[in-house]
C-alpha cells in the first residue's frame, strides 16, 4: 500500500518540480542562496506537500475517467481505497501549509492560495469543457510563482 501512495502522489513530477526550487533561488540570489538555506528547505517540503495533494485529491475526482483512460493508476486498480486517497490528499496539503507557514506570512499566503487553486481546478476540471486550457495553463503559472524564492525569508 505504502509504494501504491508513493505512486498517487506522482513523484517523477512532483519531485523535478521541487527540485527546480532551489536553482531558482540561486540564480535570484546571484549563486548565493545560502542566505535562506533553512527556510529553502522547507519551502521545498512544502511545495512538494501541497504538489503530491493535489495529484492524490486530482485521482481521487478522476477515478471514473481514469477507470477508462488510465487503468493502471491505483485508484482504478483498487490499490488503495478512495477514502484513503482522499484522507491522504488532505493531509499533505495541512503539512504543506504547516510547512509554509515556516517560511513566513508572504510563502504561506501564496502556497495557500496554489493549494486552493489545485484543489479547485481538481474538484471542477472536468466541467469547464474549453476553459480547461487556460485553467491547466493558469495553474502551470500560479506553481512557478509559487516557488519565488524571496516570498520564503527565515
């Protein structure tokens, strides 16, 4: 079960993802991010928190389509009950905040506000017919922003 929830959260996204944090505040930095090392990294944890949530919470409102077009996901699978995803998703996306609110007021209201926008483009994604292109690329927008660097200080 335990590898069945690694899958959920889709780490060969999630972690490139993250890892592109700390590349970012170097350059922002000048090659020096040393300055808010410790508050880098939990801004990584949480970004990559509430990025697994939202995978795990987008699984858990497409298991009927994924059913179909991909099968092999473990909600369709029946790897992992529906409840447990859901309860899973819900609890990266508290630790995520958690974390953020580590990295300061500014990270904590911007990684909120991402953690709300990936939760609602979740729940209402299949039902925005041709507005789904500019909702997935508004998203793609609001998780760069997201990893600013100067919105985490120490």
């Amino acid at each position: 079960m335990i590898r069945s929830l690694i899958r959920l959260t889709r780490p060969y996204y999630t972690v490139p993802l993250t890892a592109g944090l700390p590349v970012i505040a170097a350059y922002v930095a000048g090659g020096r991010p040393n300055a808010a090392e410790g508050s880098l990294l939990w801004a990584m944890a949480a970004l990559w928190s509430v990025l697994s949530a939202a995978y795990a919470l987008n699984d858990y409102c497409d298991i009927r389509f994924d059913a179909v077009n991909s099968p092999h996901r473990p909600l369709p699978d029946k790897e992992i009950a529906p409840g447990i995803a859901l309860a899973a998703s819900g609890g990266l996306f508290a630790a995520g905040l958690a974390l953020a609110s580590l990295c300061g007021l500014p990270f904590f209201l911007l990684l909120t506000l991402v953690a709300v926008g990936l939760a609602a483009y979740d729940v209402y994604s299949k039902r925005l017919g041709l507005l789904k292109r500019p909702a997935c690329s508004t998203r793609s927008r609001a998780c760069r922003v997201s990893s600013r660097p100067g919105a985490c200080r120490p």
